[in-house]
C-alpha cells in the first residue's frame, strides 16, 4: 500500500480508537495487526518484544484503573489496556513496514509537502549515525582529559547542538550546490503513485472500523 495512505489510515484508526468504548474492538485491531505484520515476514523477535515490552505499562494501567477506577472499573480497566496493544500494533504497522526515505517521497508527490521540509527530514535521519559515533568521539575525548560526560551531561548536548548547527550549514550549502531549488520543478526517480485498489482497500478498512465503532460489542 502507498506510504501515505497507510499514514493516514493509521492515523485515522488511532484517532477513532480513542473514542471507542469496545474491548473487542481493541483486540481485534491489534489481532489484524499482528497478523498483517506476520505476513510481511517481521521477524518471530520482534513480533515478540511488541508482545512483552508493553506488559508492564499494560498491567500498571489495568491495576489502576481496576483499583481506582469510577463505575464499570473492570470494564475500564480492560478498555484501556487492550487500547495500549492496539497502538502499538497500529504504530509497529507503520514502522516496520514502511521505510522513512519512501514515506516521506510519498508525502512530498501525493500530499504536496514542501520539499524543503523532506530532504531537511531526510538529511536529520542519515545524519542519525554520525551523531552517535560524534557523542562517543566526545565522551572518548573527555575521558582522557579525566572527565565523564553522561547522557544527561549539559555539556555534551550543547556540544551535540554546535556540531548539528554546523552539519546543517554544510547539510544546506550541499544542496544548493547540486542545484535543488524549492520553488523549482522536480522530476523524481522513485515515484509513488497511489493505484485504485489501495483507495478500495483504505474504504473498506474505513467502513469495517465504523463497523466496530458502532456495533454493540463491548
């Protein structure tokens, strides 16, 4: 499915799941999901750390609102826990199934983003691994003058935002010189249309979630 479309369809699903009253619902999301994500070969690992990671803040939200919740507690308390896997299958959708360099060229040609604001994206996300190998020079630097520097150090990020305001002089100064203009006409190499079965799917996926929404499950 075309990157954008299923932005938005997450989006969507997530803003509706917030008014949904419906434990069935939740699980039922989250089951599709969960399946959805086993049929584009996620790995048996990751699938898992989806499942296992989110127990405890599950369990502490079913506790409390099981302990401390107003009227129907037991119905809260499950609502609102089965809501968690719900979003997070929604996000791990979009996350492990959708590359950052493809969404954000679909979000420039369909939904007519500013170029200036994707390739400025796209440069921050290829720019990630050099700051982290940057971060350890500067921890090995201090070190040998005997200083330690943590993550919470204010040292190392004002250090980390001089060098990432430089970075993005020489980021800018690059893309002029290869001649990007954001007022100018763009051709594009990887193009991402959005063919008429995915608008079916994303219609059919709109209308079953009404389903779900309005139905009596509970």
């Amino acid at each position: 499915m075309n990157p954008s479309l299923k932005l938005a369809l997450v989006l969507i699903f997530s803003f509706e799941i917030a008014f949904m009253q419906s434990i069935y619902a939740n699980i039922i999301i989250a089951a599709v999901g969960f399946i959805y994500l086993l049929a584009k070969r996620m790995s048996f690992k990751k699938l898992l750390w989806l499942l296992i990671v989110p127990i405890i803040p599950v369990f502490g939200t079913w506790f409390s609102f099981y302990m401390h919740g107003s009227g129907d507690s037991m119905h809260s308390a499950w609502l609102l826990s089965t809501r968690i896997y719900a979003y997070i299958f929604l996000g791990g959708i979009l996350s492990f199934t959708v590359d950052v360099d493809d969404l954000l060229g679909s979000l420039e040609q369909n939904c007519h983003i500013p170029s200036k604001f994707v390739y400025g994206t796209l440069g921050a996300f290829n720019f990630a691994p050099r700051v982290v190998q940057t971060v350890k020079q500067m921890k090995t630097a201090a070190m040998m003058r005997g200083e330690v520097l943590h993550v919470w150090s204010p040292e190392l990020f004002f250090k980390s935002i001089l060098i990432s305001l430089r970075w993005s002089d020489n980021l800018s100064q690059a893309m002029q010189s290869h001649g990007f203009s954001e007022y100018s006409d763009r051709s594009h190499y990887d193009v991402y249309p959005i063919p008429a079965w995915n608008w079916v799917l994303a219609v059919v996926l709109i209308i079953s979630l009404q389903f779900l929404a309005f139905s009596h499950l509970t």
